[in-house]
C-alpha cells in the first residue's frame, strides 16, 4: 500500500510546483484571458447598444418616412384638387365667354336682319307706290281721254267737297 499513498516530500514538492504554476499562469496567462474576455464582453456589448441605436433610428426612419409620405399624399391631394379647382373654373369661364359671344353673335344678327328687313320693307314700298302711281296714270289716261269724263270727274270731286 505504499505505492498508493503518495511520501511527504513529493505532496510538498507537488504544492510549490502547483502554487508556482497557479502563480505563474495567474500572471501570464489569466490575465490576459480575462482581459480578452472582459474586451470581448465590451465589444458584444457595444454591438448590442449599436444593434439597440440602429433598431431604433430605424424605428425613428420609419416613422419619419410614414409621416413624409403622408405629407406627400396630402400635397399630392392639394396639388390635383387645386388643378381640378383651376380646370372647372378655366371651364366655366370658357363656357361664359362662348356663351357672350354666341349672345353678341345672335344679336348683331338680329340687328342685321332687323336692317335688312327694314330695307326690304322700304323698297317693297317704294316699289308698290311705283307701281301704283304707273297703274293710276295709265286708268287716269284711259278714263280722262276724253273732255266729258273729264269735266263729270271734276265735278264729282267738287259734290264731294260741298258735302264735306
């Protein structure tokens, strides 16, 4: 059973070599394990904060972007219902102005043919007096040819004018 229980010298031995090594590794090669960790801790935490800012800038992105597209919407809607406003009224007044014109039109018209009528009116007159006057000059002749119809025709005009 001696060969199981281990002599006092090498247990000592063992635990200056155990604590120089613990020593040794503290000094060499803990430290910059936990540093590394303790840089990789902060690197994935800066990630982390950096993932967390860039979720919501891009949260803040969106919601700017809704509301500039709603703007936009609504300056859209403005602009085409100002348009239509601009094109009724362009409309309306095309109309009225067609409309004045047609009036004028019609009236000069009328005018027109109001002097027209009237000329015509006139000349018919003047061409029915013409033809009177021919047609009493030519039954006069006819009638006057002779001295007695003449002298009974003056004095009918004269019993006429004493009963008046």
């Amino acid at each position: 059973m001696d060969l199981l229980i281990p002599g006092e010298g090498l247990i000592i031995w063992q635990l200056i070599i155990f604590v120089l090594l613990f020593l040794l590794l503290s000094q060499l090669a803990w430290k910059p394990i936990i540093s590394s960790l303790k840089e990789r801790e902060r690197s994935i935490q800066d990630a982390l904060d950096t993932a967390e800012k860039a979720r919501l800038e891009m949260s803040q992105l969106r919601s700017d972007n809704e509301k500039l597209l709603k703007e936009a919407r609504e300056e859209r809607d403005r602009i085409l219902r100002e348009a239509r406003e601009v094109s009724n009224r362009m409309k309306d007044d095309a109309q009225a102005e067609a409309k004045k014109t047609a009036d004028r039109i019609i009236e000069d018209a009328k005018a027109a043919i109001n002097v027209e009528k009237q000329a015509a009116l006139k000349e018919v007159k003047i061409q029915v007096a013409m033809f009177s006057l021919d047609i009493a000059e030519k039954l006069m002749k006819k009638n006057l040819s002779s001295d007695k119809a003449q002298k009974d025709l003056v004095e009918s005009y004269v019993k006429d004018l004493k009963t008046n």
